[in-house]
C-alpha cells in the first residue's frame, strides 16, 4: 500500500508517520526533507534561492538516494552526493528560506517526480503538503493530519525545552503561523485537504492515539482491497 499523508508544519507527521511505517514494516519518507536538502543545497552553492532556473539546474545535477541511515531503519534519509544531510537540513537559515525552494515550480516538479518513483513499488508511508492531493492522488490510505497552531507551538516549546534549549513560546507560535501561510498561500500545490483524506485533529490526542487511527483506517482499506 501506498500511504499519503499531509498537514501543516510541527503537527507531528514524521513522529506518527515513524510509528505506522514501523508497526507495518513499511518504509517512511519525510519530504520536506528534499525540499531543505535542496535550499541548504543552495545556500551553500551561493546561488540566488529565487532564481529557479539555477535552483533547478543544482537540484538536477546532484546526485539523490533515499536510504535509512543504520542497516535495516525504517525511515529513509536523503543523501546528497553520497552524503546525509541529516543535521545541515536543521539549521534556521534553511528553515526560513526552505518556502523559496518550494514555491520554484520545476523543482516541484522535479522532486514529485522522486517521490513517485520511490512510492509507486508500494510499503512506504510518504509525509509532506501535496502527497495526498498532487504526488499520490489515488494513494491506497490518504491522511490529513492537523491541530491548533497554539497546540503545535506548545509541543514545539516543550520539545525544544526539553532538548535543552532556551525557546520563547510566541516567537515559535509566530513561525508556526508564518510558514502555514507559506503552504497554504502557495501558488503551486499549496497544502490543502483532498476531498477524500480521512482528516484528523490531533490538537487532544497523543501520537499514538493518531497512529492507532491510521493503522484502523488501513486495516479496513486492506479488508475492501483483498
Ligand atoms: O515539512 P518541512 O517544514 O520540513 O518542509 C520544508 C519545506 O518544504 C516547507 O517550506 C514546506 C515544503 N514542502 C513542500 O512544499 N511540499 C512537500 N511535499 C513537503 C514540504
């Protein structure tokens, strides 16, 4: 099966989308990750993020795998030239101008076209903002995953208190709702629900709650199929 799921920034996709694909013994893929390989990509190449010609010429002329880290993993990381970009993806410069390499449209188009390529063979769970509506439109289980963005500023907070750090709540809140408005605002595959996506609220739920829901939802799709 093919599992599609969309939502918005720090609603908890790659957490429950870890947890389905490892109860199914699934693959699981992070997309936005691309998009940060791509910007900090960019960024390090000295190129001008909104000239989407050069933008699209680095992405095509890298080369790009999907593989876990640790032999075995579930959760497929994106190598760059031979090289993880797990921790440089991270950094806040490729956080604020990710949405500059979203919205360039051939790139867009270069990177859903990676995306169907690694899905179509199936066993994946893929997370991102236009999988259910625009990579895998007729995806066997499609998941859009939302809360409050006071919910998801909150989770943030605690995250990164937890981890150590020193956050301020409303400067979290404000990012939050900064970059819902770049996904949604976009003019090329914004995020949006398909009109077939089983939606959840995850604002009162745990983690596991939502995983429970999904995995019920793709028992009764792999019920109807057999
Ligand atoms: O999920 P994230 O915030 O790490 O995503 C990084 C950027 O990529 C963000 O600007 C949203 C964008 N994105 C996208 O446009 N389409 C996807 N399928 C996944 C992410």
């Amino acid at each position: 099966m093919i599992i599609a799921m969309d939502g918005p920034a720090g609603v908890g996709k790659s957490t429950v989308g870890g947890l389905v694909a490892k109860k199914l013994g699934y693959k699981f893929i992070n997309t936005g990750e691309m998009y940060r390989a791509l910007t900090w990509k960019a960024l390090e190449s000295g190129a001008d993020l909104d000239d989407h010609e050069a933008v699209l010429a680095l992405a095509k002329r890298a080369s790009w795998e999907f593989k876990p880290i640790e032999e075995g993993g579930a959760t497929l990381k994106t190598f760059l030239d031979g090289v993880p970009v797990t921790g440089q993806i991270r950094e806040e410069r490729v956080s604020v101008n990710s949405s500059r390499i979203a919205a360039n449209p051939g790139v867009r188009k270069f990177l859903s076209k990676l995306q169907r390529e690694l899905g179509e063979p199936g066993g994946i769970v893929m997370e991102g903002r236009d999988i259910t509506t625009h990579v895998f439109p007729d995806a066997d289980v499609k998941i859009y995953l939302d809360a409050s963005p006071e919910e998801r500023a909150t989770r943030r907070h605690r995250q990164l208190k937890a981890s150590g750090g020193d956050a301020d709540r409303s400067a979290i809140l404000a990012a939050i709702l900064k970059r819902d408005l770049n996904d949604l605002k976009r003019e090329i595959n914004p995020l949006k629900q398909a009109p077939d996506a089983l939606v959840i609220d995850s604002t009162h739920l745990t983690m596991r709650e939502v995983a429970d829901l999904i995995l019920r939802r793709v028992r009764r799709e792999a019920k109807h199929a057999r």
